[in-house]
C-alpha cells in the first residue's frame, strides 16, 4: 500500500482524532477497513493516554520504538501492523482498545460522494 491510512479520508487531518470523518468514495473495501480499523483504533489509543496522563513520546519509550515513528502510525501518516496494536494494547493493559466491529456494516467506512 503506498497510500497512508489518512489518505482515504476527505479531510485527512482528522485521522485518529474524532469518530466525526468522511471516508473517500473511490477507496478499495478492504484498504477503506484497514484504514476504518486504524482510525478508531487511534481515538481509542489518545483517550486512554488522556485518561492515564500519559503522552505518545511516553507510550513510545515504553514500547522501545522511536517516537516520531510512533506518532505517524497514530496520525495515520503510515500503516499500524497488528503487531503493533497488540503491543499497543498489552502496554496499555486495555484489550478494549482493540477495533472490534459488530457487524460488516461496522467495518464498511460510510462514504461520502465524489
């Protein structure tokens, strides 16, 4: 995938951080999903930081990665392997950050046209 996740999104910079985003009409299903499951995996990762006081430099050292690389992946400037979101969840000691939809209409980003 040479798009970033943020990419498939009508305003882009809204990636990781509202619930509230439009999806582009033309994104493949599955990359759309991927980029759906990232997204919300995301404002679930920076509201647990707040909850915990935490910051994105703190959960990166704490995870042994370079923060500048962490912080693309959650701004969805790059793609979240299930690795890292595994590792993400264990060091947060919170499996209900994991992205799970209810039904396939969840992991259908709704789209706008155009």
């Amino acid at each position: 995938m040479s798009a970033s996740p943020r990419d498939f999104l009508t305003d882009p910079r809204l990636f990781g951080r509202t619930d509230k985003v439009s999806w582009a009409a033309a994104t493949p299903e599955a990359v759309a999903a991927h980029a759906l499951l990232q997204h919300r995996f995301c404002v679930a990762v920076d509201e647990r930081l707040r909850e915990r006081a935490l910051t994105r430099t703190d959960l990166a050292r704490a995870l042994d990665v370079v923060p500048a690389t962490l912080g693309k992946k959650l701004r969805g400037h790059d793609w979240l392997q299930i690795r890292d979101m595994a590792a993400i969840c264990l060091e947060l000691d919170a499996v209900e950050l994991w992205p799970a939809p209810g039904s396939l209409d969840e992991l259908r980003p709704p789209r706008t046209d155009g």
